[in-house]
C-alpha cells in the first residue's frame, strides 16, 4: 500500500509553528505518511512547485490559510480532499479545526497570578481583537470574576505604536501591587517595556505573564517573563488524528482542544511569588489602606507582628523599609489622581493620607523633580515626568 501523500502548511518562523510541526511529524511518521512541508519561506519549496509533483490525500493548513479566499481556493484546487485546519477561527473553519482551549489557558493565567498574592489584576489585548485574544480575554475576566476580582481590560487602538503613553497609564492607574496575563509573549514584553517608562517595578508593582512561552522573547527581556506553554506538540499530533479520521470518512465535529502544559515562571513573576506570607500580607495590607494614613508601626499592629521583625523581612525580600514601601505606594495613589483631570490637586493631600498640601509638595517635588502641576501639564498626562 503506497503512504499517503499529505501537504501541510507551516511557517516556521515561530517556536510555537516549529513545535506544531514537529507533532505532526512524529504522528504521521507512526502512520507512514508522507509529509510536503510548505513553509513560505524564501529558499523553501512554494505551495505551487509541491502540488505540481504530488496529488494530496489530505491537507493541514495552519490558521493564515484559514480565510475566506483561502478555503475557497483549496476547495475549488482539491474537491473531496479532507483537510484540517490548526488554531484557525471557528467562524471560518467549521469544521477540522483543531484549537487551543482558552478556557484552560485563562485558567492557567488566573491560578498562577492569583497565587503571587496580588488582589488587582487587568489583561492587555492586541489591537483588533483577533477571536483567540477575544477567547482569552473573556475566559480570563470570567475565571477571575469566580475568585471575586475584577478586571480591566487595555486594547490598543488602530495604529497604536508599541509602548505607547495610553498602556503607561492605563498601567499607572491600576491598584498596586498587581498582576497583569497579556495576550501572548510581544505583548507582554511591551507592558514590560511600559512598565519600565511610567516608572513601575516589575515584579513589584507590576507582575507581568505572557502566553506561548516564546523563549527568545521571554529570556531577552529585562527582567525576564513568566509565559504559558501551550500544549504545541500535543497540537501537531491531534491534527494528524483528526485527518486520519477525516481520510477515513469521519465527519466534521466540533473543533478539538488542546490545553496547557505549564507555567514557564522567571522574573517577572518569580521573585513576587518567592515572598514570605508574611511580606504577602503586609503588601495587600498596604495596597488597601494606603491612603489612610498609615505608618509601619500601624501595619505591624494590625498584622500582630514585631516591627523590628516586619522590617527585617521587608529589607531581606524586597530591599527597602515599610516607610519606603508606604512612600511608594502613596506616590502612585496621587499618580493615579492626578492622571484624572476632574481630580483637582488641592484635595489630593488629604485623599491620599498626608498630612498637609505642604508635605505632599515637599515630598512629591523631592521625588520626581517636579510640581504637581508640571506632572499633569507634561506629555502622556505627566508619565514622562516620573523618575522613580
């Protein structure tokens, strides 16, 4: 019996490609098929010159060939040919479509940011809303309602530049400390990056996951970034399976899933989760009361704990005082105000527990080298001006 020819449609640019591949590889090298690999890649063989040696028993196309213009070419070029499609949108390919589970993946996120003990979390979107950013966004909102949080959501705009002012202070004006899913690594690297330009610690104030484990971007990033790995492999084999069954005249079904392996944690989520429960508690302590005039002392009473042993581990773990960490914090809380223009600077003292006018200019002017009236005047609502 001669093997079955199939054409597969694969980039691979990307780790994720790659690793799809090579699950199709090893599944259909089971089978005894005969694989014709198109990577449109310049030195790679074109789609044309692999269908002018072979006739195809049955197609994978990977999700840029899931279009409209592309099904109807591949219908009209191979009728009655099975095909299966990977990660490609539902709305486009009905059937054959094998896909990454987002519920599994909004649920890896959600586990792992909400054990750094964090209360205030967001995800950061792609611009245009692609269905598995719009699938991963729900999901994630969704399992994060059931642990009773709330969270916002940032989308760029059409054309929006990478790092641009509006992530700085969508950023900025989050609650922190607080931990932020993005949609996939480039992503996530760019909130990064925003972090690093308003002035935010990650992972300090600003925890950061991505999505894809994409190593070259996770590890050439500073600090690095925690990523979910898909199951890519897993991936590749199930659509090898799925055409088997198709070849054999199963029908279309409803897309197969597959789910996550794990949680590639580095620094920027790392070093928040390797906190005693203690510096946890003090933190959301912090976080929730910031505003209200607290001192180190109050925090340690309120928590029954010594000071002297609160501050011990405050300088052990995090590098600074617990007056450092109340400075810090207190800063942001007048950030965020002033960052809203209906916010008028004469209460912004007594809203963000000061003592007086005078002491929040004294201290504000000392820290970022500025009124803060020349912080709301400055470019992006002021983020330029912050020097932390």
């Amino acid at each position: 019996m001669q093997p079955l020819e199939i054409v597969v449609t694969c980039s691979t640019a990307q780790k994720a490609r790659r690793d799809k591949l090579a699950g199709i590889c090893r599944a259909a090298r089971r089978l005894g098929w005969r694989l014709h690999v198109v990577d449109r890649h310049p030195f790679s063989p074109s789609l044309d010159d692999v269908l002018a040696q072979v006739v195809p028993d049955g197609l994978i196309l990977e999700n840029d060939d899931a279009t409209a213009g592309g099904i109807a070419y591949f219908r009209r070029r191979f009728p009655g040919v099975p095909r299966v499609f990977i990660d490609a949108s539902p709305k486009v390919a009905r059937g054959g479509n094998v896909l990454l589970d987002a519920v599994s993946v909004a649920d890896c996120a959600a586990d792992h940011l909400a054990s750094l003990g964090v209360s205030s979390f967001a995800y950061v979107g792609v611009s245009g809303r692609p269905f598995w950013d719009a699938q991963r966004e729900t999901s994630f909102v969704a399992a994060m309602r059931r642990r009773g949080a709330a969270v916002p959501v940032f989308r760029p705009g059409p054309g929006a530049r990478r790092g641009s002012a509006a992530l700085r202070r969508f950023l900025l004006a989050l609650p922190r400390p607080c931990a932020v899913f993005a949609a996939f690594d480039a992503v996530a690297k760019e909130v990064v990056d925003a972090c690093a330009a308003a002035g935010l610690r990650v992972p300090d104030d600003v925890a950061v996951l991505g999505c894809d484990d994409d190593a070259f971007i996770c590890e050439n990033s500073y600090p690095t970034i925690s990523s979910i790995l898909p199951d890519w492999q897993r991936c590749g084999e199930l659509a090898v399976e799925r055409l088997l069954r198709r070849i054999e005249g199963g029908g279309e079904g409803a897309a197969t899933k597959y789910g996550v392996v794990c949680v590639s944690v580095r620094e920027s989520t790392r070093l928040l989760s390797a906190r005693s429960a203690v510096v946890k508690r003090a933190l959301a302590f912090i976080a929730e009361n910031v505003t209200s005039g607290i001192s180190a002392s109050g925090v340690a009473l309120a928590l029954d704990i010594p000071l002297r042993t609160l501050e011990y581990r405050f300088r052990r773990e995090l590098g600074r005082t617990v007056s450092a960490e109340i400075q810090e914090r207190r800063l942001g809380a007048v950030e965020r105000m002033l960052a809203d223009r209906n916010v008028r600077i004469e209460s912004i003292a007594q809203m963000c527990g000061y003592r007086s006018d005078i002491a929040l200019k004294v201290v504000f002017r000392r820290h970022f080298g500025c009124s803060m009236r020349e912080w709301r005047r400055s470019p992006g609502g002021g983020i330029q001006g912050s020097r932390r």
